[in-house]
C-alpha cells in the first residue's frame, strides 16, 4: 500500500526484492570485469628453477596474460568464472642443450557475490589452484616431449601461474575493489 503523500503510485518494492536487485546490480559483468582488467596485458617472468630428478634441468619463461573473459551465473548465489588466457614461451634447459615450448591456456577463477556484517558487499575469490591452469604445450621434437614429461614442465608451469595469479589478487587495489563497504559509502554520499 502506498502512503497518503506524493504525486502519485510509486511502484513499491519489498526489501528482499530491492536487496536482490541492489546485488545483481552492484555485481554486474561490466564492474567485475573492471575490477580485474588489471590484470589483462600483464607479462611476467620465471625462473630459472630446478626442474625433474634431481632439479638437474633448469626452467624458465615470459608468461603474457590476455584479456579476461567473464561468465555470471545469477542464483540463489551470483557467481562468476573469469577465464584468462595465457601464453607462456619456455625455456628447457639441459645444460649441454635447451629445448624451447610454446604454452597457450586459461586461468580459472571462481567468484562469488557475498553479503557481509555490517553492511558490505565482497567478492570473494576462491584461491587458485595449479588444477585451474589449463594449458596446452607444444614443442617440435619429440625428444622435447619426452623432456617435458620427465622434468614435470607442465605441473611447474601450473603451480607457478597459479601462485602469481593469488598474489596478484590479494594486491591492495584488487582487494579495495572485493570489499565494498555500503554503509561508508551512503555515509559519505549523504554528508551535508
């Protein structure tokens, strides 16, 4: 029921309902997309590490992130996949000669819309594991791939990604944009 003043019906919604939109709103594709575009076009380096029995043969490469894509499943839970591509160049070094690999893959993160006391909004992130680096290696010999298996190359490719990855998201400017502090920010807004 509408109360007695104003200019006429105003459509009227109940707090569950607004709550809901707010989140879906607040949570939308272009925002979480924007608040991991940081990480799009980052390039970083490892190694050289011991690699393989013995750490004999030693690893190292130039890891290229490209533009994430982002999927939202909207439930009783709004959630997220982002999905990273990457490219990584490495580098097989056997000291008496060296194996070079291309690596294109993805990197998945799981995200999910929480509500939290007293009145905030956060992202929270699932920490990424090496099983969530998906990645396709290639190289032109055959000794190459039989290097490859022994000295483990793809797990330590996984690993690596998979902790930069959760270093990365734990920076101060990603997490300012996890935890939205609603109340702070009505707060401010309102100041007279």
């Amino acid at each position: 029921m509408n109360p007695p003043w104003g200019d006429g019906p105003t459509p009227y919604i109940d707090y569950a309902q607004f709550g809901r939109r707010f989140l879906e709103y607040a949570a939308s594709e272009q925002r979480i997309s924007g608040a991991f575009a940081q990480l799009t076009g980052a390039a970083f380096d490892f190694g050289p590490i011991g690699v393989g029995p013995g750490k004999l043969a030693k690893v190292a490469a130039q890891v290229q992130l490209g533009e994430p894509k982002l999927h939202r499943y909207v439930d009783d839970i709004i959630s997220f996949e982002l999905i990273i591509p990457l490219d990584v160049d490495l580098l097989l070094d056997l000291a008496v000669d060296r194996h070079s690999f291309q690596v294109h893959g993805n990197v998945h993160l799981h995200l999910a819309v929480r509500t939290a006391e007293p009145l905030r909004v956060v992202i929270d992130i699932a920490e990424p594991r090496p099983s969530d680096v998906r990645i396709n290696v290639a190289t032109a010999t055959k000794r190459g791939q039989l290097l490859r298996i022994l000295a483990s190359v793809d797990h330590e490719i996984r690993r690596f990604v998979a902790r930069y990855i959760a270093t990365e998201i734990r920076k101060p400017h990603i997490a300012a944009v996890r935890d939205i502090d609603v109340a702070a920010r009505l707060d401010a807004a309102w100041k007279l």
